[in-house]
C-alpha cells in the first residue's frame, strides 16, 4: 500500500487518478484549491464522488502557497507526489498569462522544493502534448522537437518540465514527466471540445467548429490515462513519456458520432481556425509501452457513449454550465 499527494484532486484528471489510487487500495491526499477558473460545480461533483472513501482525505490549499504546502507535507511519508493541478486550456492562457505561470511553474517549483526538503523519492508531472507546437511528426515521439510551443499554456508546462529536470538532476528525484494527449470522458472539462459538443447537440444550441472540421486529435480515455498516471510512479531516473490514443478522430466524425448517439441532428457553425489550435495531434507510445507496460485499452465509440450517459444522467445541472 502506497501513500501519495495528489494535487488538482478534484480536476477531470485528477479525480480519476485519486480513484485509481483508492481502488488498489492506497492512501491519498488530495490537494486542490477549487479554483473558478470553470464552474465549480463540476469540481465539486467529482469531488463529492471521492469524499467518504476510505483512504481519503482532502486538503483545500493552493499550490502556490509554499507555506501551507511545507505544514501539509512535513509531517507526513509520502511515497510520491503526482502533480496533477494546473491552469488547462491553450485558449484562456492568452488572456490571463499570469494565472498559468503561478500555477503551472511557481506551483510546480514549490512541490519540488517540498520533495527535495522531506525526502519525498518521486513526483510526476502532467504535463501536455500542447508543447510539441505545431509542425510536429505524426505520430509523435517523445524525442520530437518542444522549443517552439504555441500558447502560454504550452510555454508553462515546458518550464515545468524543466524545472522537473533541474531537481531530478540536483537533488536525484525520480521524475516521470507525462505528455497528456486529449483527455476525455464523464465529467470532463467545459472548455474542451467532447463536452461542449454533447451539451451543444443534446440542449439543440449551435455547435461551433473552428475551421472546416478536418482537424484531428488522438482522443484518449480518462480511465486509460489515470492508469497510465498509476503507472508512472515506478522508478524511471528522468523520463518524459506520452499518453495519448490509439485512434485518429477528425472533429467532423466526432460531430457525426455524438449525432448518433444523442439522436439529435448538430446544428454546425464554422468559424475562423484559431491561432492557438494544432491541425492534428496523434501520440506515439512505443515508450509508454516499453516503460510502463501501458497501452490505451478504450474504444473512441465506448467512452464517446460513457461520457454521453454521464451528461444525460446528470443533465439537470450540467445544461447550465457555460462552456464558451
């Protein structure tokens, strides 16, 4: 039995992660500061899905907060610390930069601190396949090419990463660093296209796609990406290492599908491409599997169908939540 801190617990990635940990029969302190940077009633309804669980105990606190970091970790043997809050999104990071360098940098920096300062072995960071810019191969490896990152987003966690290396390098802390590849699922996030294309088609409002549609992305599962994240505790040295999907999803086949499975005709409005948005994303995790013994194991067409029953089974609430 392993005991880990989890930060951003009641995050889309990190509340399934928290889970994870207490299915194997863990012990996890959940940190996360339940900030409105979406509607917080999402974070809360994941977050009241953990509370009483044996195991579990949570923490509001703020990363950037070195104070009240130090007092939660000094008393406590943690095994890891899996890094899992951050401010998301490569659109909203033009708009308020400064959130997304406290958060993802200075809370980052301040968590290494703590692991260097209590003797805490490991910590792994999520980290995003936003920072292989926009001309990268594809499939991408690893080894492609991240000093050219696109948004704000991008640029905070690639110092993160970096900052990851200076402390594995210094202070031998065992670093896993992972490069998430379209996560969704049952109570994703607001801003990413899955759930605001189900709220759009199943509440008959218009469903805006930037560009003409023929963009794709390697969407991976939530639960696929939380047992990745499990994983990702091992001794490794250093490593950075993606978790991505193993199907290729234009947005216009998404749209067709999501069609399918409400049952309701999409009302599409193209606009402009935005400037933050990459043509195509598509992992490659040959390293995932040879590392971690990972592979994705989710069907697009079941979990686009798990996360299509979550909203419907929760509609009452989640048709209000604003998503653009």
């Amino acid at each position: 039995m392993g005991r880990y801190l989890v930060t951003g617990a009641a995050g889309f990635i990190g509340a399934s992660v928290v889970r994870a940990f207490l299915d194997q029969g863990d012990e996890v302190v959940g940190v996360d500061n339940l900030n409105p940077a979406y509607d917080v009633r999402m974070k809360e309804h994941r977050l009241h899905r953990l509370e009483g669980q044996a195991g579990f105990q949570f923490q509001r606190m703020d990363i950037c907060d070195r104070a009240g970091l130090e007092k939660l970790v000094a008393p406590v043997g943690f095994d890891a610390v899996v890094n899992l809050a951050a401010r998301a999104g490569v659109r909203s990071s033009l708009e308020d930069p400064w959130a997304y360098l406290d958060t993802n940098v200075t809370g980052t920096l301040n968590l290494l601190k703590a692991c260097q300062e209590k003797g805490i072995p490991k910590f792994v960071l999520a980290s995003t396949s936003s920072v292989y810019g926009a001309n990268a191969p594809l499939p991408t490896p690893e080894e492609a090419d991240s000093s050219r990152p696109l948004q704000v987003y991008a640029a905070s966690k690639k110092a993160a990463e970096a900052l990851c290396h200076v402390y594995h390098h210094m202070f031998g802390i065992d670093v896993t660093v992972l490069r998430y590849f379209t996560v969704y699922g049952p109570a994703g996030r607001p801003d990413m296209v899955m759930f605001r294309f189900v709220q759009w088609i199943q509440e008959g409002r218009p469903v805006r796609v930037n560009g003409d549609g023929e963009q794709y992305r390697g969407f991976t599962y939530v639960e696929d990406i939380a047992r990745g994240t499990l994983l990702a505790v091992k001794p490794v040295g250093y490593e950075v290492i993606n978790l991505g999907g193993h199907e290729r999803v234009r947005i216009n086949a998404l749209i067709q599908m999501l069609e399918g499975r409400i049952g309701k005709k999409a009302r599409v409005v193209h606009q402009q491409p935005h400037p933050a948005d990459m043509q195509g994303s598509w992992a490659s995790v040959e390293k995932a599997k040879t590392l971690l013994g990972w592979a994705p194991r989710t069907a697009f067409a079941e979990g686009v169908s798990h996360t299509v029953d979550w909203y419907l089974d929760e509609r009452s609430w989640a048709s209000q939540i604003v998503t653009a």
